[in-house]
C-alpha cells in the first residue's frame, strides 16, 4: 500500500469525524461496521459491512489498511486481539479489554491513587440487601450500556422490587456523590510524556445523555489542574496511543472525582473542531498514524449543544445559522427518540 490506510471499526458519528479528519491529512479510510446503514460510510473512502466475528470479512478489511482504530469501546476483545497479530490497533486492545469492564476499570484507577465513587460488585439480587450505606446509588451492568442503557438509578433497596433486572448478567453499584458539576478531559498521547491536553469541558447531561458542553469550564485552578494532571497519569499507565477522554465528578465539598474513561474521541469533545487548531479527531488520526504533533492552540470558547431526536429536523430545512454557529448533521438515516443526530457548536 503506497498511501496510508486507516481502518476504522465502528460507523457512527464520531467514525465519520474521524473519516472528516483523515481525509484533511491525505490518510483515505476504510470503515468497518455491523450497521448497513452506519453513517460513515457518507465520509469514508470504503466500507465493509460484516459483523464483528465474521473471519472472512475481517480478513478483507485488514488486507485494505495499515492500521487500525476504533470508535466505541464494545467490540469484543477477541475480534481487537485477532487483527493485531496482522496490522497494529491503536489503542492497544488490552486497554479497550480493561475498560470494557466497570469493576476492572475501577480497581485500575484506584490503584493509581486516583479517586472515584464508592463501589462494590453485585452478582445476585440478595448482595443488595446489606448495602443501604451504597444508597442512593446507581445499578449498571458491568459490561456494555451508554446513555443510561443498562443503568437503573435506586434511592433505597426496596426499589429493586419494582424495576425488572436480569440479575444473570453482572452488576456494579455505585454511591451516587452530591454532584456540583461534570467535567470531562481529553487528552492525545503520542508516546511517552508526548501529549497534548485539551482544557477541560464542562458538561451537562439529561436522562444521562450529554446535552450541553463549553469551555471554559466554570471550576477552580486546583480542579482544572488535578484533572489534567490525572488524566495524564491514567494515558502514561495504560502507554495509550491515540485521544482518551476522562468523565469526571465534581461534588459540592469540590472533591474531583473519576466516572468513566472512554478509550476514543468523545462527545464532549466535538467543539474542539471549531475551538482548536487541531481537534480531538485529527489528533487521534496523527497519534495512530504516527505522524506529527502539532502544538495545540486554542481559537476561541465555545458551547455545543446535542441535538437529539427530532431537534434535527428544523436544522436540516435550512434553518439560519449565525456567522459564529456551525451545524454538524451525522446523516443517520432514521431519527429516533433519544438518538444523537447532530449537534451545533456556537464560538463564544
């Protein structure tokens, strides 16, 4: 292959920006995903339709690339760990392994010294029953689920009663922290102390899907700089190749808290495209392509708004837009309720 080819596995809205971003750096893109009607396929230069233990189709989509990433988290490991014995994956399937796993996760970010929520695994219905100092709390499987899928929020243990869980899979509970704020950090490691951190964004969620994002973020120096300086420590200890975003709590005492780490580009992220000089996205092709870092510079602030459902229709009848106003539709053939169709990123 003369030119270079990045696989990308997963056709959603955040594997067509990524596409966007190769695309500017001369890097064609092949697209591999279980959706026919994954939108990425609008903003790739190839497309293979397969699901994700298909030997056969895999194979095809490795023989087109040099490298490959992903786009969300819950691809099986097996499938990772298979393509990086031929063509290398970035991040390394181990990390994707790790944080497939809330409870693995957790341990993992403890053992750093790092702080997150109180939790504690639940394997059958009765390990409830001891554990109002949890309460309230948040029931979610360990595995799998994102906005709000396969998370069940329990005041007191009688609750449990009325909502139907299948206590077959695994679980974690975790205590709920009087939240101020959230906050979330993106960072793209190149190798070793060779990265770049975005300023964290802060975020606002609703029926725990994220709505609004903005920097700057309304938080003190102490927090802005703990969590740089954690989610530097938690990229250097997984040695991630490519962008990394770290969700955060803040409570009302202003202790940080860790929630999640997603092993890829991120919502929060999108108004980097317009904020910075080189985005979350382009970033993340230059890290798993192994090409340049740019120093990052910040344009100007900025606030992004989630458009869910039906909020895409009145953008997409050519509704005015201000010089500032940038409108993102991720041509998903069918709008559903509670499905992210686009967003706009206003400068500010």
């Amino acid at each position: 292959m003369s030119e270079k080819n990045l696989g990308i596995i997963g056709g959603g809205q955040l594997g067509s920006m990524l596409c966007t971003a190769a695309k500017k750096l001369n890097i064609k893109t092949t697209i591999y995903c279980d959706d026919i009607d994954a939108p990425a396929q609008n903003f790739c230069d190839d497309f293979i339709f397969g699901e994700y233990n298909n030997k056969e189709k895999i194979l095809e989509f490795i023989n087109k690339v040099n490298v490959v990433t992903y786009e969300f988290e819950n691809i099986p490991y097996e499938t990772l760990n298979e393509i990086n014995k031929i063509k290398p994956v970035l991040p390394k399937p181990s990390v994707n392994r790790l944080i497939q796993h809330r409870i693995a996760e957790k341990d993992f970010i403890n053992k750093l010294n790092i702080r997150t929520t109180r939790y504690v695994a639940i394997e059958k219905k009765s390990d409830m029953d001891t554990l109002e100092d949890f309460l309230p709390g948040i029931l979610k499987t360990t595995t799998l689920g994102y906005d709000g899928k396969g998370q069940y929020p329990i005041k007191k243990i009688e609750d449990i009663n009325s909502l139907n869980i299948d206590f077959s899979k695994g679980y974690i509970l975790e205590k709920l922290v009087k939240l101020k704020k959230e906050i979330s950090v993106i960072i793209t490691r190149f190798g070793n102390n060779n990265f770049d951190i975005y300023e964290p964004i802060e975020n606002i969620h609703q029926e725990q899907i994220l709505k609004y994002s903005k920097i700057p973020a309304e938080i003190s120096q102490k927090i802005l700089q703990q969590s740089k300086d954690w989610a530097t420590q938690i990229a250097e200890e997984l040695k991630y190749i490519g962008t990394l975003c770290v969700e955060f709590f803040i409570d009302r005492n202003e202790n940080l808290y860790v929630n999640e780490i997603a092993p890829r580009v991120h919502n929060s992220g999108h108004l980097s495209i317009n904020a910075y000089n080189v985005s979350q996205f382009e970033n993340h092709v230059r890290a798993v392509c192994s090409l340049e870092k740019i120093p990052l510079k910040k344009l100007s602030n900025a606030k992004m708004i989630n458009l869910i459902g039906n909020q895409i229709k009145p953008y997409r009848q050519n509704f005015k837009l201000n010089d500032n106003e940038f409108f993102f539709d991720y041509l998903k053939k069918e709008i559903k309720e509670k499905r992210k169709m686009g967003h706009i990123t206003t400068l500010i």
